[in-house]
C-alpha cells in the first residue's frame, strides 16, 4: 500500500482482497445485518444495505428501543435494459419470495427489489444469476449500468449497433475479480466455492483500489437523448451517416450529486470532448477511466467524481491526458449535439411487420395498488405472449416484438388491471420521475417517490388552468440532493432539502442540455404547484413560437421571474 494520503474507504477496497473482505462470513454468522466495512464492499456486488426508517424509534412491548429494521436493496445490472420475458418473470416472482411485493424499474434501465432480508440475499442473488443476469458492478466505484437507447426499431440498424455497443463497453469495463463468483454463485460442478481463499486476478482498468468513486456511461441520439447524457461521467453520442453509425461525440464530465453545505461540490452537464470512430471507441472509454482512477481525489469523496477532475484540469488539460493514455491524438468534436428526447410510451411499429408498446411505471414501481394491478397485469402479458421486454430511463417499460394480431388483446388485458395508456396520461407525468428516498434510502432527507404522483396531480390542475394541459413539463424529484434522478437538468427539478421541502430548480429542459438554476429554497410539499402556477401564467402569455417551459424560464432567468411573481 503507497503512503499517499486517502480515504479510509481507499484503504478498505485496497485491503479487500479485491472486493472480498468479510462478507462471506458474515453471511453466516447469524446476524441480521453486515458490519459497516462489508456493507461498503457489498455496493460492488450489487446491494445496499438499508433499514425502514419508518420503523425507527418503534418500541417493543416491554418499552425497550426495537432497533432497526434492516434489508438489503438488490439491483440488477442490465446494459441498455435488455430483458427476457422470462427474466422479468423471475424478478416478479423473487419480488413476492423474498421482497416487499414490488419491483422497482430504476432510472439507469435496471431491476431494484427492497426489502430483502440478509438471509435471504444469497438464494436472491443466484436466483438472478440463474436467469442470466447479475448484480454484480450494479453500484460501487466502478462501471454502472451503461445505458442505451431502449427503442426496438428492428429495421433500424443504427439503434441495435447501439445496443451492441453498450453490450461492449460493460462487459470490457466490467472489474475482472471473481470475488463475486465465489460468494455468491456455485462453480460448474454444482459445489460451493471457498469465498475465503483468496486468489488474486488481474485488474487492468481498475487496480487495487477500483475508481475513486462510481462511474456512469451513456450512449444516446441526437434527437433522442432519453439517456439523459450530459449527466453522465462518460456519454457516447452518434453520429450518423447514410443510415450507419460511423462514430461518436465523446461528452466527459457529467454528474448531478452535490452537497449544499460543501461549496465546492455542484452538478454539471458534461462537456464535448472528441470524435471517435467505432473501432475506437473501447480504447478511449478505457483511456478515459483509466485517467479517472489515476488522478480523480481518493481523499475526498465529496469531491472525487470524475466532473471535479475536469473542472480542476480544464478540458483542454483533460483530453490531453486521455490522448497520453490511448496513445494518439484525439480529434476535435462533430458538430452533432442533443436536440430532443422521447419517452417511447404508446404503440409503434417496429418496422420490421410487429410493434411494440410503451408502458408508463409511475416512479417505476411495478405493484398492485386499488384499482391499478400493474404487476398482475405485467405478469399475465409476459406469460400469455412471452415477449423481450426493455426498461426505459424513464422508469417505464417497453413490450417488444408484438404481432398486429395481439394488439387489441394486450390493450384488453391493461384495461381490465386499470393500466392507463399513454394516450390517457399528460405529458408531464410521462416525464417525471422520482428516486425511491423514503423508508429506505439512508440519506434522504424526505419524501420524494411516494409524494411525487400527488405533486403531479396538483401540477396538471394549474396546467389545465393555463390551458397548457398538453405542454410537455419534465419533472425530476429526489428526497435529497444526491440527484439519483438527475433533478437539476429537467424543465422542473425538486430536491429534498428538508422534511416536507424542496429545492425548486427551474430553467433545464426534457432533452437535459443545460442545468437548471435555483428558483426558491425550503418550497413546502403542499406549495409548489402554487409556486409554479404564475410563472406558468408568465409563460402561456410571452412564449417564443414552439419554445418549452424550460427554455423559457432559461431565457427570462432568476431575476424577471422574481420580478414579475413579486409584482402579482
């Protein structure tokens, strides 16, 4: 181990024996939940160790403190949200097995159940495996889900090499440890391996330590930007020619997290760096990790994603590192940017003879609830028809490969389990999404998923009295500023900044360009749509031809906006 100064986390991931550490015998030892070094290594291999806060302060009938209530959240890493029918299946069943009866689609194109008892991780874990999925570097300082586009357009050859691609960049970026295969799975002889015999590999991306912290890919259109790109650490644009992709605008330097009492931590959109032809794009990805864990802060890991790299450096300084590490000089951008977005909700043709179906998830929880029995509903879809299925940024999933004939009976089945169509959902909620926060995440600060549905409500009744009912509103909220659901680059992001308040931002847009800036602090849950409702005023009465609510607040700015509420 070097003698340069670093966090006492660096020091755990290096002693770890490359991701092991304890976890294998504290599976075992009979205690409800991991001590806090293993709980740290268990984010690498796909859980969250979390309690209920909503059982917190709950007393026994003695009087006595019950204590925590702890789980563990499992999420399953899905490049571009490529999912089998049978797959999603498994995840329904392992839901009401193991889980709180709900499946939770995530903003990054991923499977999460919560609620999972540490008993029962294991068996959850090879339960995945067994469907050919993993968990394994679905969080922790390494390579996350990359995500992709999710349209199947099969007479598209451009969206399937998109697809391919991102297939690529995660199985090359992917930590080469087989830490995870001896805890959690069985070796091909059907015999538990010994999790505690540690055989080191080679890790030639990530090292001892792994990244300083966790990294996040994209891989987007320019007119369809519904990975949310420029939030991402590394974004991969393309650039099409003659119905071929012939290569990719490098964005670097996304990401959304911040700590308002930390000054120096802030959300960015990322920046165009290079042009890369195909064939390259795996040695610049890698290059460019490669620079993030050779010089990001291991110090401060407030301060350690790859955005404050850059910021310090410059972009200029930046790139030439990346030139140093792939080995050649990179070229200036293409001129292509992000210019809009689509939710891909509703019925489309393939393009190939079949369609396939959008599906809104609010806040992507997948459950039965009163009259809407999504998951009911899901499950006799993907049984009857056992279609491939993909899950959307937005939290919403696709139904692929549908023949003409089997449209009206799908459309059936969704009606009779109070499944609303596209059609009969506004455009705001089909862009908003929310992070889970509360009971479960331990750094909300309040409630963000289980509020959101309501804040939509009161969001389209003072649309509707602008006669903006159909305006398209982007609407991103988190119980804290962390920005697990990028709230600061939507037309309105709300960030948890107290119970019951939010941090209103105003002025980004849906296709997520530019951030938003500050409009008002410590907004109450019950106050923001009033707080939105003038400005929406302001905007139905002076819009430019065609021009967003976001684009709009962007073009007035903090102080007309101020001004002109104030003078109401």
């Amino acid at each position: 181990m070097s003698d340069e100064k670093v966090s006492k986390l660096e020091i755990l991931k290096e002693g770890s024996r490359q991701l092991r550490g304890t976890i294998a015998e504290e599976l075992t030892n009979g205690e409800e939940n991991f001590s806090g070094d293993s709980a740290q290594l268990l984010k690498h291999h796909g859980t969250y160790q979390q309690d209920n806060r909503d059982m917190r302060g709950k007393k026994n009938e003695d009087g006595t403190s019950a204590g925590k209530e702890f789980s563990c959240m499992v999420r399953t890493r899905i490049p571009g949200g490529k999912v089998t029918s049978d797959q999603f299946l498994a995840e329904l069943d392992l839901c009401d097995d193991v889980g709180n009866g709900t499946v939770r689609l995530t903003s990054r194109q991923g499977f999460q159940l919560h609620a999972v008892l540490k008993s029962d991780l294991k068996r959850t874990i090879q339960t995945i495996n067994e469907t050919k999925l993993t968990t394994f570097a679905a969080c922790g300082d390494v390579e996350r889900n990359v995500m992709c586009c999710p349209a199947p357009h099969n007479d598209n050859k451009v969206r399937q090499d998109m697809q391919d691609m991102a297939d690529v960049i995660a199985e090359h970026l992917k930590p080469k440890t087989s830490s995870y295969f001896e805890i959690w799975l069985e070796d091909e002889n059907g015999e538990k391996t010994n999790a505690t015999e540690f055989q080191p590999v080679d890790e030639p991306i990530y090292g001892p330590r792994y990244l300083p912290r966790k990294f996040k890919t994209a891989i987007a259109l320019p007119e369809d930007n519904c990975v949310d790109l420029m939030t991402q650490d590394l974004g991969f644009l393309a650039i099409v020619e003659d119905g071929e992709i012939v290569g990719y605008n490098v964005f670097v330097g996304g990401g959304q997290g911040m700590t308002p009492a930390k000054k120096t931590t802030y959300p960015t959109v990322a920046q165009k760096m290079t042009y890369v032809p195909t064939d390259q794009v795996l040695q610049v990805a890698e290059a460019i990790v490669k620079v993030q864990r050779d010089f990001g802060n291991r110090l401060d890991r407030k301060q350690a994603r790859m955005k404050y790299l850059i910021a310090d450096w410059g972009i200029e300084k930046f790139k030439a590192k990346v030139e140093e590490y792939f080995g050649g000089s990179l070229p200036e951008p293409h001129p292509a940017d992000v210019t809009d977005v689509d939710d891909h909700m509703g019925w489309h043709d393939q393009g190939d003879g079949r369609w396939y179906l959008g599906i809104n998830v609010e806040n992507g929880r997948v459950k039965d609830e009163g009259d809407m029995r999504l998951k009911t509903g899901l499950r006799e879809i993907l049984k009857k028809y056992g279609m491939p299925t993909r899950l959307t940024p937005l939290q919403g999933i696709i139904l692929c490969d549908i023949e003409d004939k089997d449209r009206a009976d799908i459309d059936q089945i969704m009606v009779d389990h109070g499944i609303k169509a596209a059609d009969d959902l506004s455009l705001t909620r089909r862009f908003s999404i929310a992070c889970p926060a509360l009971p479960t995440c331990g750094l909300s600060v309040t409630e963000s998923e289980r509020v959101l549905p309501q804040v939509i409500d009161d969001l389209e009744k003072v649309q509707a009295e602008h006669d903006l009912a159909d305006e398209r509103i982007s609407v991103h909220m988190t119980g804290c500023p962390n920005g697990c659901c990028r709230p600061y680059t939507p037309d309105i992001g709300l960030v948890g900044k107290a119970r019951g308040k939010y941090t209103l931002y105003l002025g980004g847009n849906a296709p997520g360009t530019r951030l938003a800036f500050l409009y008002k602090d410590m907004v109450p849950l019950e106050e923001i749509a009033a707080t939105v409702s003038p400005i929406l005023g302001y905007f139905k009465s002076e819009r430019s031809n065609g021009e967003s609510f976001g684009d709009f607040c962007a073009r007035k700015g903090l102080d007309d906006l101020t001004a002109y509420t104030e003078a109401l």
